[in-house]
C-alpha cells in the first residue's frame, strides 16, 4: 500500500477541521473582543474603532452596518495574514504601499506624508507670520514658569523632510520654492529670539549635521530622529538649561554608537506597511552612553520637570530620564493624550483630565517642544496656556 495513500485521510481530516474551526474562532473573537484569537503577526497601525449603535439613525445614515462589517472583519482568524499576502503582493508586484500616509521616497527611504506636504506648502513669509501666532502663548506661558522663579525653554525639533529633501520632493507635487522652504525656520526662529522667548533650534542644529557622520539622522524607515539625533539635542538642551540656570544643575554625557539593525522607532514606519517581508535592510546607530556624575544622589534626580510635546519628545524625555538623572521629569504628550516617565521611561498614565495635567502648574523647569512642521499650529501649547494662566 502505498505511503501517501495512509496519509491522505489524515491530512483531509486536519484541513477539515482547521476550516470547521475558523468560524468557531472568529464567534469567539466576537464574543470575546478583548482576548481575541489571531493568527499570524500583529499587525503596526492604530485604527479607531466605530461603536456600534443601534438606532434608526445609525441604520439609515448606515453608520451601525458600517460598524458591524467592521466587527465581523476584526473578528476573522486569518485577517493579519491575508492582510499582509494583499500588502505584499501591492508593494512587490505594483509598487504601492498599504499605508495612505506614508510616501515611499528615492533608495527605500520611507516618510509621513504630513511632513511632506508641510515641507511643500511653505511660502515666503510663513515664518514670520507663525512666530506672531505663536509669540503670545508662548510669552504667556514663559512668564509664568520665570515668575515663579523656576525655567522656560521652547525647544524646535527638525523634520525628516527638511532634512533629507532630496529624497521626496519630486514624489509628490511640491510647489513651494527652495528659499521657501529653507527660511522658514530660520525667520520662525528669529522672530521668536527677538520677542524674549527662550528658544533652542535642534532643527537647524541637526541639518547642520548632515553629512558629518557615516549615516543620516533620520532613519531609512522612520519619521524621527535617530539616537544619535537625540543625543546631539539632549546635549543641547542640557547645556541650555545650565546655561540659564548660571551652573551646572543638570549632569551632562558623553556617548558613543554602534551600528544595528534597526528596532524600535528606527523600523515605525516599515512597520506600517504590514508586510511579510519588510524592507530593513539598513542599519541604525545605537548610543552608549557615559553620564559625567552618579545619579544615585545628585540633585537633579528631585527636579520638578515638566515637558510638552510632540512624539519627537519621546527620545529626549527619556534620554534625560535615564541618562541626565531627571528621574522627576514627565512628558505631558500633546498635553492630554498621556503621561510618561519614571526609570526606566515609560507610560504612566492615559487620556489625561484638568486634573491629571495641573502638576504642570508646579513644574520648577518647563520644556515645550514643536517640531519644525507643525510649530504654532499645535493646540498642546494653547492647553498649557489655558493651565497655567487659569486661576
């Protein structure tokens, strides 16, 4: 008898109940929305989820049909793998990208189209004209934390965009000019050094960086900067502060990198493709570093600092949290959506109320940080306004 001739009932009996057992899994799923049985990798993006409501209303606007397709989808066992076989198949074979909101640019470099489009609607005067919007809430907020007797320093962060344009600019249509684009920040800048805001320009510093090391300081298949990036403006930062402070209140590093495969944030954007086979064939710096004093008992582990701002924020919070002893220091992200710090750095907290954010008010240093696309355009900044001009 022949071989294959045994096995072939047992492999139909295995297929069989694999199939039988898949709407089992998914009326599970369904069931049990928050221990869900999925096969297959998670898959990278956050999608808002549609409440299902049941009303004449929700039927005829076609809201709760809607919302139930997207319950039964969810609940399918082999959603993440047909998912990716789809994603894979669109880049591989047509070149496209599942994620609206990421723009493949020249040599596998990834960007979010947000920046993109910022970078190519800048017109002649923008900068100026943003600082004036921006001027008084940050007066406001700068005279508060000073009068108090403590600290204010706006920090700008730089976007990938403007860093590394070369690799974008024709991919997407970009009317703005060159001298545009380049002077923005500067004027932005200078408007606001002028008006007596406490400002510290990472972005121009970190273009002025480009070419100095073997890499760039934005990721291949990231929108933010890299660890060495952080590291330069945590630098920067650090010696600002002291600065104000008129001493060294705040210990300083030294660091050194070597190159990876890159993990975490270095990799968010390729995660967004939800493919099988993700481009990463790049590497990324990861950064040792040498603090110049023990953090056991130097004082800067009892500061009261507060920060907020962008997900470029994330880096340098924790960076001064681990490595600058600012074991007291929370990141207020975009103000309500969620707390974090504490060794090592992490959520502490999410979806913030009044309450949860007026330890911003007793801050002795307060950090606001903007990333260059977006600066005076984020309404973190007038919450932090509201919070501290409010009796």
């Amino acid at each position: 008898m022949s071989r294959f001739a045994l096995t072939r009932p047992v492999m139909r009996l295995i297929v069989g109940l694999s199939l039988a057992l898949l709407p089992l899994i998914s009326a599970w799923n369904l069931l049990m929305p928050t221990r869900q049985i999925q096969i297959g990798p998670t898959l990278g993006g956050v999608t808002n989820e549609t409440p299902v409501v049941f009303s004449w209303a929700s039927i005829r606007d076609g809201s709760f049909q809607k919302a139930v397709t997207e319950r039964l989808t969810e609940a399918f066992a082999l959603r993440r793998i047909l998912i990716r076989i789809n994603n894979e198949v669109r880049m591989e074979l047509f070149g496209e990208l599942s994620s609206p909101n990421v723009v493949r640019g020249n040599k596998g470099q990834l960007i979010e189209r947000l920046y993109l489009e910022d970078y190519c609607s800048r017109v002649e005067g923008q900068g100026a004209e943003l600082a004036a919007r921006n001027i008084p809430k940050l007066r406001d907020i700068q005279n508060y934390y000073i009068g108090r007797g403590g600290q204010f320093l706006y920090v700008l962060s730089p976007s990938k965009a403007a860093h590394l344009p070369e690799y974008f600019v024709d991919k997407v249509p970009c009317p703005s000019t060159p001298a545009a684009r380049s002077k923005l920040v500067g004027d932005y800048v200078a408007a606001l050094k002028q008006a007596g805001i406490n400002v510290l320009d990472t972005a121009t510093l970190i273009h002025s960086l480009k070419g100095k090391y073997d890499f760039d300081l934005f990721p291949q298949g990231g929108v933010h900067w890299n660890d060495v990036g952080g590291a330069r403006a945590v630098s920067a930062i650090v010696d600002e502060l002291n600065r104000q402070a008129g001493r060294p209140i705040i210990p300083s590093f030294t660091f050194t990198w070597t190159l990876s495969s890159a993990a975490g944030a270095d990799r968010e954007l390729v995660d967004l493709l939800n493919v099988f086979f993700p481009p990463l064939a790049y590497m990324t710096p990861k950064v040792k570093y040498t603090t110049a004093a023990s953090c056991a008992d130097h004082p800067a582990r009892q500061l009261e600092i507060a920060m907020v701002g962008s997900s470029f924020s994330h880096l340098p919070a924790a960076i001064l949290v681990e490595h600058n002893c600012l074991a007291r220091l929370n990141l207020y992200y975009y103000a309500r959506l969620g707390r974090f710090g504490g060794v090592p750095y992490r959520e502490l907290q999410r979806n913030l109320d009044e309450a949860a954010m007026r330890p911003m008010r007793d801050a002795k240093i307060m950090i606001v940080e903007e990333n260059e696309a977006f600066a005076a355009r984020n309404g973190y900044v007038d919450i932090l306004r509201d919070i501290v001009t409010k009796p």
